[in-house]
C-alpha cells in the first residue's frame, strides 16, 4: 500500500513541481551533508537524530530548500527545488529504461542515485544519475557498496570488498559432457533424485528460497567483517 501511494505521488510530481513524493522533513547542516563525518545537526523535524548517510541517500532524490543563519541566529529560508527535475527522470528512463541498474536486480527504479554525491560537488546531469530501486540505493550510501563510472559513459557496481558486481557469474569451463560433469561435482555418490528431492524436511511445505537467498547474503556480509 505505502508503494502504491508513493507511486501516485512521484506521478504527481512530474505533472506538479510543488508536490512531493515524501513528506519527511529533515534538518541536516550542509557540513554534514557534504562530509558524514563532520559534526553538526542531522535531526527528523520533531524527531529523533538520523545517520548522516541516510539523509545523503533521501538527499539524491528529494526537495530541499536551503536556509541560511544570520549572526543573530535569524533564519532566511531559501527557494524551495526538486533536485531532479521531470525532464531528468524521463531522459534517464528513456537511456536505462524503469528497472534498477544494480547487476541481476529487475526492480523498479524508484530512486535516482548521483553517483557524485551533489554536496560534494557532482552535477545533477544525466551522466552521473542512474535509477535504483530502494534495496539498492541502501547499498550504495549505507552497505559500503559504490558506483564508479566507466569511459563508455556506462557504470559499474564494487562490494566493499572492491570486487566488481557481475551482472551473471562467468560460466564454467566443461571440457566433457556437461552432465556427467555436473553429476561428478554436485551429486554425492549413491545420491538419488526422487519427486521429494528439494522438499523441506520440517512440515512438508516448500523450501523457502527468500530467506536462504538472506542467509548466504548475511555470511557473505559476516565474511567480508560487515556483519
């Protein structure tokens, strides 16, 4: 349901400036949203305090208005402005389509990511904008993933480990009959494939491939020292 009325809302904002598609007001110093590391305020509205990496994240694709502090401590707000406007998101559609661009992720792109963060200097133009559906937006800003460019003007995606993430892992080399490979490497000797082979053993009911997809996904993380 959330995504639903998020979807009518981003519609909305392309057809009308002054809509949003979120109505999650944060105060963030500009310190802070150049430099996560630098100290300053990075507060919900009314609320608790939020991770600077976050706010730099909701900050690649939001509405900001700049306010400037006098002396005396007097507030002048600044002219409120989409960081992308509509005519970006359609050109960005229209050279990458709707889907993420994380490797192997099929997702709608509800996210636009600057792959130089616009705090930090990067332009808000077509060459450093690439859609991300929500997941992965996480995992560039707050999972230690990132996103370089390349010289063809496409991009490609690092672990935190530094090694690049493949849109499909290489093939193996099969120098026989792959089946007779294949059987030799994963089937243990006296193994036999019956209709029940694959059947969840604890009541019956399919394997869940979700939550063994997290598993591996959390030993790789634990592996790699981020768990």
């Amino acid at each position: 349901m959330a995504r639903l009325a998020e979807r009518a809302l981003a519609q909305r904002a392309g057809r009308d400036r002054a809509a949003d598609r979120f109505q999650v007001v944060v105060h963030v110093d500009a310190a802070v949203l150049a430099d996560p590391g630098a100290g300053g305020g990075c507060v919900l509205a009314g609320g608790p305090g939020v991770a600077a990496e976050t706010v730099r994240r909701l900050a690649c694709d939001c509405t900001c208005r700049a306010m400037l502090q006098g002396p005396g401590g007097e507030l002048v707000a600044g002219r409120k402005s989409r960081v992308v406007s509509a005519a970006l998101r359609r050109a960005l559609a229209a050279r990458d389509g709707t889907r993420c661009a994380f490797p192997g992720c099929d997702c709608r792109a509800r996210d636009v990511h600057h792959v130089q963060h616009w705090a930090n200097g990067g332009a808000t133009e077509l060459s450093n904008l690439l859609g991300l559906c929500r997941a992965h937006h996480v995992f560039v800003h707050e999972m230690g993933y990132r996103v370089e460019p390349l010289a063809n003007g496409r991009f490609r995606f690092l672990r935190p480990d530094g090694r690049e993430v493949l849109q499909a892992p290489p093939l193996p080399a099969v120098a026989a009959d792959a089946a007779r490979v294949l059987t030799d490497r994963w089937l243990p000797p006296g193994a036999e494939i019956t209709p029940t082979t694959g059947r969840a053993s604890w009541q019956g009911e399919r394997v869940d491939y979700d939550l063994a997809l997290e598993a591996l996904w959390m030993c790789d993380q634990e592996a790699a020292g981020l768990g």
